[in-house]
C-alpha cells in the first residue's frame, strides 16, 4: 500500500552529483501517492553537470517517475534554484506535464496560504558574491565525500547515520546565524505576499517552525537527510525523513522543531488550486 498526502515538496536533490541519494529518492516516489508534488529547487545539478558529464542509467528512472506522477494526474510543478537555474529560461512553460514556475502560492486544505520557492534569490551570498559561493560548493562536496567514507565505517560497525556537515551547521556560529538569517528573509517575502507562511529548499537543513507569526518550512535535501515537507488530508504539514527516525528524532531534540497542527476552517467553496505569483 502507497501512502497518501495531499501534497508533497522535495528539494535539493543534486542529480549528477556522487552524493546525490537518488535510489531513496526513487524508492520515496515509489511508496507516495499525491495530487500535488511541488520540485522546489536543485532537482538537477547542471553546475556539475556542465563540469563532468555523471548520468548513471538510473538516473532515468527516478525521472520516469516524476513524469508518471504528472501522467497519473497529479499537479507537479518544478520551481527551479540555483544549481539548475538553466531551466529559469522556460519558466512559465511545460516539461511534458511538469510546469515550470519562478513560484507558487499554495493553499492548503485547511485555507492556509504558502510562498512556495527556492530561496536562492534570498541569498546574499549567492547573489552577491559569486566566488563566495563557489568556495562553499567546493567545501561542502569535500565534508560530503568524508562524511560517505565516515559512514561507510560506522555501517560497518553497527552504527547509524550521523551528518557530518549537519553537525558542522549546528556548532558553527556563522552557519547557525546564516540559516536563521535566511529563514528571516524568506518570513519577510512571506509576510509581503500576504501569506501564511513559505515552504522553500536552498539551504538543506529540514525545518518546520513558527518565525513571527508565519510558518517556516524547509524541504532539507536528498544528498544527507532524505527530507520532504507533505501536506495530509486534513491540511496538516509535516516534515517527513524518509528511512531515518532516528535522525528525525535527534534533530527534533537539538532543535526543538515540532509539527505544527492543523488550523481547521470551512472550505466547502474554496478552490485549492496552486496560484502562480508574480
């Protein structure tokens, strides 16, 4: 049996990258069913792509199944970030069945309204100081492949999944103040487009809290954590790790996210259909 949700938001997935978990990946779309799946960013690492061509006959399974979800009716919408910022060129156009957005305005079930987007143009970094940027890609695929090799090990000694680079994140004061700094932001945007709250990808570190009144979530990623953000039935979010509740559980302990409940109203006459913003 499939489980079901009303929606469900990956991000940061890094096809074309080594570290990139695409058998999770596949093996996640395989066991889901939805009416929404929003790709939120970074599905496709055309950065490394443009570098060394790396696309494993796999790799075109786990597409086949992003185009089977459009196929079996659900609404799929790829927002693309900065790794695959090629396909920024064909927003507003159709791959297939798979829509092409800048963002999204998505109403959950139960009436809330979210900023569904990358997050890269929120970036100073990114944005601003492109060698910066490229520094940190090149570090962070460095702490990668020592964190495979590390859990390598640790497999072999019985031991669980632990994050390297995630750990960094939590210790480094300037990583901790550059997420939450990031996550400001996007409450900003969030707060001009007269939303509920955002839904975004960028930094992958999955999270799902309240920030000044609005709900902030992140999708996390597909390289370390295995995280997507879904929608059930009922309107309720959810951060969901796929594979990895211990993981799950320490994160919530660390960081002391939880789930935030659903806001129940009457939606008989509402049309829940993705708005696409400006």
């Amino acid at each position: 049996m499939k489980d079901s949700y009303r929606s469900i938001w990956i991000s940061d997935v890094h096809l074309c990258t080594r570290d990139c978990q695409a058998d999770q990946l596949y093996n996640f779309l395989s066991s889901i069913k939805c009416d929404f799946l929003y790709l939120v960013g970074d599905i496709i690492d055309i950065e490394v792509l443009r570098k060394r061509w790396w696309w494993p006959p796999f790799y075109n399974e786990v597409v086949h199944k992003l185009l089977k979800r459009a196929r079996k009716g659900a609404k799929v919408v790829f927002l693309p970030g900065n790794h695959d910022d090629f396909f920024r060129s064909f927003v507003g156009h159709q791959f297939g069945e798979i829509e092409i957005r800048d963002r999204v305005i998505h109403t959950t079930a139960d009436g809330r309204r979210f900023l569904v987007i990358h997050g890269d143009v929120f970036d100073g970094v990114v944005m601003s100081h492109k060698w910066l940027n490229h520094l940190g890609t090149w570090a962070y695929g460095h702490v990668t492949l020592l964190n495979r090799l590390l859990n390598h090990v640790r497999a072999w000694l019985g031991l669980p999944y632990w994050s390297m680079s995630g750990a960094i994140k939590r210790k480094v004061k300037h990583a901790v103040t550059y997420v939450n700094n990031f996550a400001d932001t996007l409450v900003d945007e969030a707060k001009r487009e007269g939303v509920d709250g955002v839904i975004c990808g960028h930094v992958h570190r999955p999270a799902m809290h309240d920030l000044r009144g609005f709900l902030y979530c992140n999708c996390g990623d597909w390289v370390e954590n295995c995280t997507a953000v879904v929608e059930h039935e009922d309107g309720e979010l959810e951060v969901l790790w796929w594979g990895r509740q211990e993981e799950a559980q320490r994160h919530r302990a660390t960081q002391g996210e939880v789930d935030v409940p659903a806001r129940p109203v009457d939606t008989k006459d509402e049309s829940h259909e993705p708005v696409y913003a400006r």
